[in-house]
C-alpha cells in the first residue's frame, strides 16, 4: 500500500514577482538572481566566500528533477563508472547504467496493470515523465518540486540564464522515489539514501515527509557513520511534530548538537515568523529558512507545453530545506574534508537568532535560528589550514644563470640571467606584496648581498660577515612591518644576526642552545624561530621567540641527521607540525613530527641519494589548500610533490641543463 511521503505546499494562485534590488559583492549576472530569501540567509555576501565546487555531490531524493534543464545540465551528477545505455552494470553497484541516478519508483513497464519482477526494481530514468498530462495537472505542477529543489541549490550561477542556486558550481544527483502526484512508499527512500552514501553523495536533500520505518533508520544511520549529512523537509501540516513525528526530520529526535543526524528544516515568511503550513517541534526541528514566495527553476518541456523555465511564488519547507542543503554544499567546498559533524557544527553555530522571551517556543518554532549562509561559511574559511599558497616554483642553476619559471599550470619559461652566475644563495620573499630576491656571493672574505625586484632591478648591496655553512632566512622576526635578513651560524658560539633589506644590523644575539652547533632554522608565524641543535647524540628543538627569549625545548625522537627543517600545518589538524629531512641509513627521509615532538610519519624520499643531495619546501602548489611536501633530487628533472600521508601527488618535469644541483625556490 502506497502512503504519502510528500507534504507538498504550494500556491495555487503565484503571487507576482516581486524582485527587490539588492546590492551584491560579487554578482552573477543570471537576471532573476535577486529574491528575499537569498538576501535574508546571506547568500549574496556568501559569494564572496564560495561558489560552490563539482566536487560537491548532493542527491536530491524527491520526484525527479529535469536533467535536461538548460540552468541545471552543467552541474548534474554523471556516473562517470558507467558506461551510457551498453544495459551492463559497469561498477557493479546493482543499478544498470545509471549515469544520472536511479529511479525507484516501480515502473509498468509492459503495461498490463501488474507490478512485478524487475518491474520493482525502477530504471535508470530519474527525469519525471510529463507524457500525457491533463491541463489541470500541469497548471498544478507537482511534477516542478525536485527540479525546483535543485535549482535552489544548485542552478548555474553567472551563466546569464534565469536565476543561480546557492551553489553555482555543484553536482546534483537525480534520484526519484516518488510520481507525479507526491506519493511513494517507504522501500525507496531507504534504498536512495544507501545508493546516494554508496556511489559518492556528501550531501542528501529530502524535501519530503512520512511516518518511520525500521529500513528508513537504518538508511540514516548508515549515512551518518559515512559522514554524510541529510537534510529533511519539517512538512506543511502546522502540526506539532514532538506530538505527531515525520520522518526523516524526526529520525534524531532531540538529539544533541554533537550527535545529530539528519538537520530538520522549518520555514519562516518574510516577516521572519514562523510560515503558518510549517510544522514546529523541538525535537525534530533544528534550523529555519525561507519558504514563502520562493523562485527556482521549473521542468522544461516545450514539446509538452512546458516553456516556462522559472517561476516565483512557491511555498512549503520543501523549499526551505534546500537552502540548508546547499549552505552545506558551500561548506563542503570550502572544507572538503569535512563530514556531517563539523557541517552541521558550522551550520548550528552561525545561524541568527533574535532574542526570544522563551527560549522553548523559539527552539519549538525555529530550532536554533535562521540559516546565515554567509556566517557559516566564513565559519569554514576560518578553520582552512593555514597553506602557503605557492604561485610559481623558481629553479635556479648557479653553474650557468639559467632560471626556469614553473608556473601553477606547469608552464616552463626559461631566461638566461648570466650576472647571477657562481652566486652561493638565491632566494625569494615578499616586501610590501612585491617579489623581491636576494643573492649571496663570497666577495673579499665577507658575504655580498644584493636585493633585486621583480624585474631583477638592483635595489640594494652590501656585505655580512661570513660564517662557514651559516643558514639565511628571510622574515620580518622582529616585528617591523617589512621583512629583515637573519643569519643563523652553525656554530653555537656565534651570534645570530639580523640586517634590515639596506644592510643595517638590528640585532645580534648568542642563543643558549644544546651542544656546539645549530643543524637547522627557520621561522614558525613570522616572529618564532625554531633551532635544531644536537648534545650528546640527541636532537633537541628549540623555540625562541623575537626577544630571542627560548618558549619551548623538545627532545626529538632519534631521526638520524637532519639536514632542514620546515614548518607547517601539513594534516590539517589545526597543530604547528614539523617537516624535517634527515638521512637515515643510505636513504634520504621526510619525518613529519608534531609539535610535542612525537614522530606523526616518516618515510623514504629516495633509495639513489643521500639528504644533502635533496631540496625540500612546503606549499600549496596545486591549489587544493592544503600544504604539499615538495622535493627536488640532484640529477633529477623532475619535482615530486608528495601528500602528508607519503602518497605521491604529481611530478612536475622540468630540462636541465647540468648536472648541478639546482636551487628551487618558492614563490608565495
């Protein structure tokens, strides 16, 4: 027996369009982008943030939304396992080539009234059949409710065409479980939650209600553990749902903020009360957003009389609900390795909320508040990994002056700059936003400094003294508003120097450290040094901060010799680690330890060399956000670019024009 799933509410009479002007940041120039329920979320100033990404997948589960729409084909959900219409099932999930989702609703398929065998099953036709409608039922349009689910998350944005989803960029999963009337039975539903978490859906849109079934708790559980966050309709019956519950907005009934399944949506008017159809109940509302006088995109059809591509004025939490799935899509961009807990953290805690006089009745109305799509996504952007964004990779042959350019896109320009020839250092570093390098040369027994622009115009030169294997960095440590050259000795017993970019000393400080030589430097957030030195057979780190004061000594673990040191939030985790080179055995190693000094990952750079025949720098070369480990071996005309967990990115090619080791150098 078929029962009702769908609580669909809609206008039957749309109210006229009513498109404010609004200003926005940045702007897609889609014409009817401009409607109160994206202003009063924050979507407009979200775009600032995000835009979405195809990475994304969020499965509709719903009736179907028109694949073929012109604002919504680029971003759909392909199978790309699935080879189109061979009738095999390529990546064997059970489902025959099902390359835009699946539909679970039974299908007659020979036509003789019977439901049975593989009729049960569905096809791989998602898109609502529109054959043969009456008049009445396309002026009712229930068979437009996915497709405008959809296109309120995730109409193409800043294509000139009709309206943009909250995600511009997004991939949608097309998955039916219900006809053209709203109406479905338990079985599919649970079966498009499985499919959706089985074949890559980070997030679920469930526009739709009923009562519960022990498949349908299973179903969310198992998305849940999956780390896939669901999202569901409250219904459109102004009942009290801690009373009469429905499913799945209910599933996690008053669960805590930390173990929440599913998200469950009401829907506020524009006077920011409670939409009078929306259903109401604490322990299964979570989250309120528009749903009264919605625009979104329709089901186009012009060979049916279907010509009309967007329309405004539709009301139900339907879709209120989509609006929170696609401010978690954003999210999701922005963090992609975030699951369902952080994502619903970000949405819960940036949500507005106007001071009640009951705390109970607003939780009963609103759960915690309006969805702020542009508050939580800065709640994203604010816990990124700190990367550093490489935008080229210099490789400099001190042999013959030849500097290769790598850019982001793996172009290699070459240019020939003879006057750098026999030059002991080059390096790269910013100073008021402008690249600036400086070079190192033995001249007349001091080291010659010259600073260059951009353009390799000569703006300063002057002398350091020379100290034998010293180590050169460049930072503002102490704290200046423009970056100094510091010089760190190998020996102990020598003083750290710090020039200006003029050639003025600034500082000079002899740093208590273990034992008689420094192995390694370099700087932690600008005002932080971090010195390895070594007593007695043991490695300590040590930290100093710009009054040269010591804040921490870490016994390092036993790594063999350690040739440089690095610094970064190389997992993510919101932790300083430390990348370190050593040589250990005959084979040149990346140890990654954490800021306690506990060994996080070692492994092998090569088996052919030894560390001081490998280069190492840490960034963000490839754009994901995220700080790879980049190393160059001599001989090599390659860079390896490796993930934290020793897995091997890219290799970026390169010609060489000697056999001497060349010097790479990061352009951030």
């Amino acid at each position: 027996m078929k029962k009702s799933f769908l609580s669909l509410w809609m206008s039957v009479f749309l109210i006229g369009n009513l498109l404010p002007n609004f200003v926005f940041a940045q702007v897609p120039n889609d014409p009817k982008v401009s409607q109160w329920a994206f202003k009063d979320i924050g979507a407009y100033g979200a775009w600032d943030l995000s835009t979405g990404s195809r990475s994304v997948v969020v499965a509709v589960i719903d009736n179907g939304f028109d694949s073929n729409q012109p604002d919504l084909k680029e971003n759909v959900w392909k199978n790309i396992k699935e080879i189109p219409k061979n009738d095999i099932d390529d990546d064997n999930n059970g489902y025959i080539d099902d390359v835009e989702g699946w539909n679970f609703v039974a299908v007659d398929l020979d036509g003789d009234g019977k439901i049975r065998g593989d009729e049960r099953n569905g096809n791989n036709n998602p898109v609502p059949d529109v054959s043969g409608l009456s008049s009445q039922q396309k002026d009712q349009g229930f068979f437009n409710h996915a497709t405008l689910v959809a296109g309120l998350i995730g109409a193409v944005g800043n294509n000139k065409r009709d309206s943009a989803g909250i995600n511009w960029k997004v991939s949608l999963m097309n998955l039916k479980v219900l006809g053209n009337t709203g109406a479905g039975d338990y079985t599919p539903l649970a079966e498009a939650v499985f499919y959706a978490v089985n074949n890559g859906a980070d997030i679920i849109n469930i526009s739709a209600v009923g009562t519960n079934s022990p498949d349908l708790d299973k179903a969310i559980d198992y998305a849940y553990k999956r780390g896939v966050v669901v999202v569901a309709a409250a219904g459109n019956n102004s009942g009290d749902l801690n009373e009469a519950p429905l499913y799945p907005a209910c599933s996690d009934a008053g669960a805590s903020l930390d173990k929440q399944k599913v998200l469950g949506v009401s829907a506020i008017d524009q006077t920011h009360r409670l939409a009078d159809f929306s259903n109401y109940g604490s322990d299964c509302i979570d989250i309120t957003a528009p749903g009264v006088h919605i625009g979104s995109l329709l089901r186009y059809e012009p060979s049916e009389g279907l010509k009309k591509e967007w329309s405004d004025g539709w009301n139900g939490t339907s879709f209120a609900t989509p609006l929170v799935s696609g401010a978690a899509a954003l999210i999701k961009a922005v963090e992609p390795d975030w699951k369902a807990p952080q994502i619903y953290q970000a949405l819960l805690k940036s949500t507005h909320k106007t001071p009640p006089q009951d705390e109970l009745v607003y939780q009963n109305l609103f759960g915690f508040g309006l969805l702020q799509v542009d508050k939580a996504v800065k709640y994203a952007v604010d816990r990124l990994p700190t990367a550093t964004l490489l935008t080229s990779l210099n490789l400099f042959d001190a042999n013959t002056g030849l500097l290769q350019v790598i850019s982001s896109d793996k172009q290699v320009t070459s240019s020939n700059k003879s006057f750098l020839r026999k030059v002991n250092l080059l390096k790269a570093f910013k100073n008021n936003g402008e690249t600036q390098y400086l070079t190192m040369r033995v001249f007349q027994g001091n080291n010659q400094v010259t600073v260059y622009s951009q353009n390799w115009q000569k703006l300063q030169r002057f002398n350091v003294p020379l100290f034998v294997n010293a180590q050169v960095l460049i930072e503002d440590f102490l704290n200046k508003g423009e970056p100094q050259i510091v010089v760190v000795p190998h020996n102990s017993e020598n003083p750290l120097l710090v020039f200006s970019l003029d050639g003025k000393q600034l500082a000079s400080h002899t740093l208590s450290v273990h034992g008689t030589s420094r192995i390694a430097a370099n700087f932690i957030s600008g005002q932080r040094l971090a010195l390895l030195s070594k007593e007695k057979g043991k490695t300590y780190l040590q930290i100093f901060d710009n009054t040269f004061t010591q804040k921490q000594d870490i016994l390092l673990p036993s790594l063999g010799t350690i040739f440089q040191i690095e610094t970064s939030d190389i997992d993510g985790d919101k932790k300083q680690e430390y990348i370190l080179l050593t040589q250990k055995g005959l084979n040149a190693t990346i140890n990654i330890v954490g800021d306690t000094g506990k060994l996080i990952r070692q492994f092998p750079v090569t088996n052919t060399v030894g560390a001081s025949d490998v280069q190492m720098l840490i960034g963000d070369f490839n754009g994901d956000k995220k700080d790879d480990i980049l190393t160059l071996e001599k001989n090599a005309n390659s860079i390896t670019l490796w993930k934290n967990t020793a897995v091997i990115v890219d290799r970026i090619v390169f010609s060489r024009s000697s056999n001497q080791m060349f010097s790479l150098i990061p352009i951030i």
